[in-house]
C-alpha cells in the first residue's frame, strides 16, 4: 500500500506508513468506498422517483382547460340577436282573417338583427293564446343582417266573439332549441262585426273590408233569396244572363220587396266602444234578418248579398254620414242603378199618397246623392267584384 503522505510503499497489512507513520487502513477504506461507485457493473444506487401529488394534476387540467375557453372566446365571440317587436292592442277579426288570406300584412311586427359574423338561424312565433294555433317562421339570418317582417295569428274561434274580450298574445323567439326572447303582451280582440274604418289619418282606407261583410252564401241570405224569387215571372233569378237593364232592375225590387214583408226597418244605431276612433259595428246580414233592423251600412251590405248571390254586381257608396247601394246595370259598363234603402220601412199608405213605390222613392233618393256627391269629390266607392279581386272574402 503506498502511503498517500510521503508516497513510501508499505505491506498491504499495514494500518500505518513505515516512513512517516500516516494513518494508511483510513485511505483503504476510502478507496474501498470510491471503488463500489465506480462503473464496473457493481452496486450502484438507485434512483428515487418523484411523485405527482393527484391534487396539483387537477389544477393543472383546469388551468389548461381554462386557457383554452379564453383563447376559444377572444377568437368566437357569439354575440345575442338583438329583437324588437310592435304589435297593435285591438285586433279586429275581419283584418285578421284578410291579413291570413292575404299572407303580407299582419297585426304582428318583427325586426331581428345578427351582430356576429357568421349566420344565425333563428324561428319566430306569435299566438293568441285560447284562441289561435301557433304561427311560425324560421329565419336566416346573413352575418351583420336586419329582417323585417309581419305575422298574423287567426283562427275561425275568432268570428265566434260577439263582443270586446280581452286575450294574451304570445311573441317568441328560439335559436334551435333555446328560448332567446319570450314575451306575453296584453291585447283586446273586438266582436266579429267591429269594422275598422281607417288607420292613422288615412280616411277610409280600410273602406274595402266591408266586402267582408258582404255574405252571399250565408244560410240566412239564402232563405231570402228563396223566397223572393216567387216574385219574379218563371219563378227564377237570372242575373244578367237576358241582357234586360230593367230585368236587373226588376229582380232588385223583388228582393228589396221581401225585405219589406219581412218587417226589416232602418234604425240609426253607429255606437261603438273600441279603443280605435274611426270603428263601427257593422251588422252582418244574418243579424239584420234576425232582428229585422239595419242602419244605412247594414241595409246596404244586406242588399248586396242577395244581389251578389243572384250574379250581380253590387257597388256600396260612402257618403259623410251616410252610406247607399248601387247595382251595375250591364256588365262592363258605367251604368249604375242606385238605392237607398233607409226608406225600407215606411208605411204602404206613404206610397199610395205619393203614387210612389218604397222602392221607387228609394232609387231616386240613391240617385239624388250620388250626383250631389259626385260634384263635391267626397264619394268612397267599394265595388265588390273588385274587392273580391284584390282576395276580400266573406266573413261567412
């Protein structure tokens, strides 16, 4: 063993150096130790592995999820689409009944705008509650794009209601199955025969509604229409089929002559308590017959159904306060026999004091007011061919 001190050699027994007496058997074991650590496939120490704490790995998978929402928000953002929606307080059943027909107008009015930059599809739905089935619509809506459109919610119940009832109109709004808008509105829907004449300040612009009224295939007509007809010769209605202008005018009288036996009078009667100004409950011929009154509106509208109902052409004329019937005389021409029927009810002996018929007396009046409102221009005319034409039906 060589002495690490004064580099003397010594036997490899000895616990200490010969020459300088250095402690040698303390460097053996030393190089003993350095050896077993050495690379020569001997032991060697083992490694210890660290373990993962199972709390700090659910942080750091929250962590990451949460850095992946945020990064998934900034580059996404999926903005509301923005809703507004009018709609009017009274719905009249014979607008809701055209606006279905119709299919352009509606009491219901709908904006939708998508702010984001990809399309949005959207479904819309209006609804009087109790009273009519859901309409809907599903939309499209492009990246940055307003829609406006209208909705009308009409159900035959409506022409059940007799008077002014109050209902809940729904207005919703769902992107797929998610509800995005919800909204439960108070109206008043009025009795079937409330008449709206005008909307804003445009006087009588609804005028050609009263085509509704106009209901020639309606029982209570027809059982007039069977009856009258034994006024005439051949015990039949013909229309304009013999091209006779006094046949037109003579199949006018009989049916204006049954009415007389029926007892139907005029009777001034315009009340109405809606909300809407320019309103009038207007009865329709059925209940003229039934209750055997009718003011000038409701003779004229009674009139032109048995008229209608025999193939001609009946015209009603609105007058400042007033309202009278006319029956074009020959197809295709301007030639016109007018009427005013609020006479209906006058006495026989008023007639054999003048020489007079009631309906003579009735065709001249008719024709002194359209002429003096022909001059003055305040004449509304609602020809009911025409109006059928523009997709005006019967309420009945």
């Amino acid at each position: 063993m060589i002495c690490n001190k004064c580099g003397s050699a010594n036997g490899d027994e000895a616990k200490f150096c010969n020459t300088c007496g250095e402690d040698i058997a303390r460097l053996g074991e030393t190089f003993a130790l350095q050896d077993s650590n050495s690379s020569d496939g001997k032991k060697k120490p083992k490694n210890k592995r660290k373990l993962v704490r199972p709390s700090s790995l659910i942080a750091l998978i929250v962590s990451l999820c949460f850095i992946c929402l945020i990064i998934g928000c900034v580059g996404n953002t999926d903005k509301g689409i923005e809703v507004s929606v009018e709609c009017h307080n009274e719905l009249f059943p014979a607008i809701q009944k055209y606006a279905a027909q119709e299919g352009e107008r509606g009491d219901v009015e709908w904006k939708l705008t998508n702010p984001n930059s990809s399309q949005r599809t959207v479904t819309v739905m209006s609804q009087i509650q109790n009273w009519t089935d859901p309409v809907s619509k599903t939309l499209n809506l492009k990246p940055n794009e307003s829609i406006t459109f209208r909705q009308v919610s009409f159900g035959e119940k409506l022409l059940d209601n007799q008077n002014t009832t109050p209902a809940s109109l729904r207005l919703l709004v769902k992107k797929g199955e998610k509800v995005i808008f919800d909204e439960t509105r108070q109206v008043e829907i009025r009795g079937v025969e409330d008449m709206p004449w005008s909307t804003g300040n445009n006087k009588y612009n609804l005028a050609f509604l009263l085509a509704s009224w106009v209901t020639p295939r309606d029982p209570a007509v027809e059982g007039v229409i069977s009856k009258a007809k034994e006024r005439m010769g051949g015990n039949a209605f013909t229309g304009y089929q013999k091209n006779n202008p006094q046949l037109v005018r003579d199949q006018m009288e009989a049916i204006f002559n049954e009415f007389r036996k029926l007892g139907v009078s005029y009777v001034s009667s315009t009340i109405d308590f809606g909300k809407t100004k320019e309103s009038q409950r207007i009865r329709l011929p059925r209940t003229s017959i039934r209750d055997k009154q009718a003011n000038c509106v409701d003779i004229s509208v009674l009139l032109a159904s048995c008229y209608e109902n025999i193939g001609l052409e009946p015209i009603i004329f609105l007058v400042p306060g007033h309202a009278f019937l006319g029956v074009v005389i020959t197809p295709g021409e301007n030639k016109v026999h007018f009427i005013d029927a609020t006479n209906i009810g006058r006495s026989t002996l008023i007639s054999i004091f003048d020489l007079e018929t009631t309906f003579d007396a009735a065709t001249k009046k008719g024709t002194a007011l359209y002429l003096e409102h022909k001059k003055t221009g305040d004449i509304k005319v609602v020809n009911i061919k025409k109006c059928r034409e523009m997709g005006v039906r019967p309420l009945f």
